[in-house]
C-alpha cells in the first residue's frame, strides 16, 4: 500500500488550487484507509493512462507526413505478441483495481467495530428537517447539530431518520452513510486528531438541504467529560413533547443540548411508535408535513 502522507506531496500543488481539504486531509483511521484507496486506485490507473498518452503522442509525432523514415503498412492487421500486450495491461488493471475495491469494501465495512482496546462511544443520530439530533444514551443527553466525541475513542452511530432520505457524512472522519425512516444504518468511525470538522448532509431533502451542516467536535477525554457535564447541568429536556418540536421544519438552527433524554426515545424513533415528520392522518396525533 502507498503512504497517503508521502503520496499528498506531489498532490499538494492541486490540492492547494482545488482548495481541498476535505477526504484528502484525513484526521480518523477510516479516512486514512479510504484516502489510501483511493490514491492506491489512482497510481494503477495512471499506470496504464500516462503510457497511453505518451504513446499516442509519440504515433502522432512519428507517423507525421514530413518523416520520411516512418513505415506505413497498409496491409497489416494481425499481431499476437501486440494483442496480448494490449489487452494484458487493462487486465491487470482491473484486476488490481478489483482487488483493491473487494478489501476495501470488507475490511472498512461500515457496521464492522474497529479493532480497540477502548470501549465505543454509542451515539444515536436522527435525521431530521433540517437538523442533526445527537443522543448519548449511556450519557442521557443530546445536542443539536454538535456532535462532541473524545479524541482516539471508536464511535459506534446508530442512525435513522425522522423524515425524509439523508446522507450523514463527515468527511475529514470518515465513510458516509445513508439516514432512513423506520431503519437504522451502523457506522464505525474514529478521530484520532483533535479539532472542529465540518458535518453535513449528503443528500437533498428540501429547502432547508443547504444549510443542514452540524460540526463535529473532537476533545480530549477530559474536555469530553466536561462538555458531558456541562450538558447535564443546563438545557432542557428531550421527551415526546420536545421531540414533536423538533419535527418542525427549521432552517439554520444553531447548536445546543439537552440535559436529559427520555429512555427509549431513538428505539421509538426508529420503530415509528413515534410518527415521522411526512404523515398526517386524520384522528390521530402527528407532527408538521414535511412535503412542501
């Protein structure tokens, strides 16, 4: 595998004109593996594509009308040694391509727990319109649109949706994966840097889609722990009521917490004991559409 530090140097020109910081400025272990993949992808496929290129202007440039030394064979069709030359090294890069893609897609498997001696931190995200809700069940808090983690910890995110499809992604961390109403999608990530990373949603849902961004903050365990109590010692609490308010539709919502979230909540969520944000039915107690 190629070093993804070593690998970005070369990159750095275009990176700095691209402006790129996203995927290619890992800062967790699941990023680092899928920016490796992705470099490692890219060397094979210019294995075969800058040869190409060369080789083509290298025909143009020979076969020119002024080169008088140039062959021209108009009656020649068949090589085997050139077929086999021509079609072995797409073969080979498709299968090293192949290869890559089939380990990767195992090995960084979204559900898979990361190898730790740590304990996961279990965190419960719900897609809402349009608007992160994060809970911390063995914390009994939540937050809107802040997702605070301790550096070096794995995370483990159940994820669902209490409206429409939505992508939750951070890219900096790690893989993205898809927010669904009555399901719920694993993801294993972890930060080894400390820092704000920009959040958002990776797939359109609406008006408010543009601005449904959260940052993810990334403490020290002993700052984690403080935010954690802080948390508890302020806010409002997270119960049905609340949650109803929630399912609003609003836009730009700024961060903030709750000091106490009522047991069962995202299990409700998920198994739609809990009504998401695009029913209404008549008799029976529902929240704002979220059809326009």
């Amino acid at each position: 595998m190629i070093n993804i530090k070593k690998s970005l140097l070369w990159l750095t020109p275009f990176l700095t004109l691209a402006g790129c910081t996203g995927i290619l400025a890992p800062a967790g272990s699941v990023a680092e593996a899928e920016g490796t993949i992705m470099l490692d992808s890219l060397m094979i496929m210019l294995a075969i594509v800058i040869p190409t290129i060369i080789a083509t202007l290298g025909f143009a440039w020979w076969f020119r009308a002024s080169n008088k030394n140039a062959r021209y064979l108009p009656e020649w069709s068949y090589s085997g040694q050139l077929e086999l030359l021509v079609w072995s090294i797409p073969a080979l890069v498709v299968l090293f391509l192949g290869g890559i893609a089939w380990l990767g897609s195992h090995n960084l498997d979204p559900a898979r727990p990361l190898q730790s001696a740590i304990k996961p931190l279990e965190v419960q995200v719900v897609s809402l319109d349009w608007k992160w809700l994060f809970i911390y069940p063995n914390q009994q808090i939540a937050s809107i649109n802040r997702l605070v983690v301790p550096v070096g910890v794995p995370l483990h995110f159940r994820i669902t949706s209490a409206s429409v499809l939505n992508v939750f992604f951070v890219p900096r961390i790690g893989s993205q994966i898809y927010a669904m109403n009555g399901m719920a999608t694993q993801l294993n990530l972890q930060a080894d840097k400390e820092g704000i990373y920009p959040g958002l949603s990776g797939h359109f849902s609406g008006d408010g889609f543009s601005g449904m961004a959260f940052a993810m903050e990334v403490l020290a365990p002993a700052a984690f722990t403080q935010w954690v109590g802080q948390a508890k010692a302020s806010g409002s609490v997270l119960d049905e009521a609340a949650y109803y308010e929630l399912l609003k539709q609003s836009q730009d919502v700024k961060p903030y917490t709750y000091r106490f979230v009522r047991a069962g909540l995202f299990d409700d969520i998920l198994t739609l004991k809990l009504p998401p944000a695009i029913i209404i039915r008549k008799g029976r107690r529902t929240c704002c559409c979220s059809v326009n």
